[in-house]
C-alpha cells in the first residue's frame, strides 16, 4: 500500500495501528508522525502520536506537536493535557499551569481526566511554589478519584516536606501503603511522613521496609541516615549516608 499510495496518510494510520497491535512504539510513533505530516485530519492519529511520545518520554517533540495540533483541534482537552504535561516534566511550570487550566476548563464531563489534570496542577503549582493552589487541586483530584496512588503520594510528601498538615499527610500516606504494601518510594513517603511527626520508631520501620524491597535509591538511604540520627545512632547514620553519597556524589545535602 506504501509503494501504490506514498502519500496516503490513512496507509500510515493503518501502519501504525498494525505497529501498536505490536507493541512497536517507536516504530507506531515513526508511522502516525508520517501520516500527520503527510496531511491526516484525523484526531486519533494526533492522539496516538502524542500518546507515543508521552510514553517514550520525547517532551520536546510532544510540545511541538501538541502546539501543532491545537492549530486544527483547537478545543480538544486532551491536547492542552499532553502539553501541559510535557512542559511540567520539563519543570516550565508557568506553562505548565496555563496549558492545564486550560485543558480543566475543557474536560469539565470528563470526570477521569479531570482528576488527572488536577493531580498534575498540583504537582506544576508545587513547583511553582504555589502551595495553596497547589493544595487546592490535589484536594479536587482526590474528591473525584480518592484512591489515586500517585496524588496520595506526591501530596503527602510535599506536605513533608514543607511540614505542614502533617497529620492529613500520614492519614493519606497510610492509605496508600495499605494499598501498595511493597512499593519501595510510597513505603520511604510515608516513613518520611512519620519522621516529621517525630514518629522516628515507626518511620525507621516503614524504611526499613522499602529498602528490603531491594528497589532503592539514594533517596532512601540518605531518609534511613536521618532517621537513625534521630534515634542517636549517628555512626549507622553516617554509613547510610555514604551509601546514598556513593549513589548520588553531587547531593551537597549530603
């Protein structure tokens, strides 16, 4: 078909659909790129290609393209979605922010991808060190899908971080171990929750718990050294802390 119909885009549509059947991302993402620049007016395939490059972490490609694509389809919420996602893996929060109101406003029926774009709100206004706004779409996030890893997650743990509301952050965290028992990074969340309660026994527990998971990083070796300096175990402390050195040697923290 390629050969008799080079210019074709609904042949490279039909291309990439045969390569995503075959989990062939890039080789998918490589076929619906060629049937939008060869003039597809189709929105599926704008959205698959924006799906491909979200999946293959390509954030540049995927604000150009978005951009692109809001030309023709310039109501669809699911275009300021993607874009907005990109710009915040990129950490361009201002952009971020705008291209996710903007998909809100869109998605108002769409209760799932609402809740999506909140959670995302939340963690571009973190970012932006606009913590009540912050706060305010991860609390709409959870209100229409409460059991969201991913937002019990990263709300709990900014609220650590910046210690406050810390008993709403060990009521979410707890939630989510409960839900997910052997994930190592929600474990060190909540074990950080509890340390900056002063829960320091507990938190060493809950640590101790996601490093035998065997799925660690630096992260959690230098949260166990300071567990363990508040418990005055400042020798075992100062050796968790040259493990995470040893994983992360820029971390001046450290």
């Amino acid at each position: 078909l390629k050969t008799n119909y080079p210019d074709n885009p609904n042949v490279y549509i039909v291309s990439g659909d045969l390569q995503m059947a075959l989990k062939d991302l890039r080789g998918a993402q490589t076929e619906y790129l060629q049937a939008v620049r060869k003039g597809s007016s189709s929105f599926d395939a704008w959205q698959n290609l924006l799906y491909l490059e979200s999946q293959l972490n390509q954030f540049d490609n995927l604000i150009e393209h978005t951009e692109e694509a809001l030309e023709l389809f310039p109501n669809q919420a699911l275009l300021y979605y993607f874009n907005g996602y990109a710009h915040l893996r990129k950490r361009h929060y201002r952009e971020a922010t705008y291209a996710l109101e903007q998909a809100k406003k869109m998605a108002a029926s769409n209760t799932a991808l609402l809740a999506d774009i909140n959670g995302l709100l939340g963690d571009a206004y973190n970012g932006a060190h606009d913590y009540a706004k912050s706060d305010k779409a991860y609390d709409e996030a959870l209100a229409l899908n409460p059991n969201n890893d991913l937002i019990l997650n990263n709300y709990s743990y900014y609220l650590a971080l910046r210690n406050e509301n810390l008993e709403k952050a060990e009521k979410m965290s707890t939630q989510l171990i409960r839900n997910n028992p052997n994930n190592a990074a929600f474990l060190d969340t909540h074990a950080w929750v509890l340390f900056m309660r002063e829960k320091y026994k507990e938190a060493r527990k809950f640590m101790e718990r996601a490093i035998a998971t065997g799925d660690t990083s630096a992260t959690h070796f230098e949260h166990y050294g300071d567990i363990l300096f508040k418990m005055g175990e400042v020798d075992e402390a100062v050796v968790q802390w040259q493990k995470a050195k040893q994983m992360d040697g820029d971390n001046v923290a450290l």
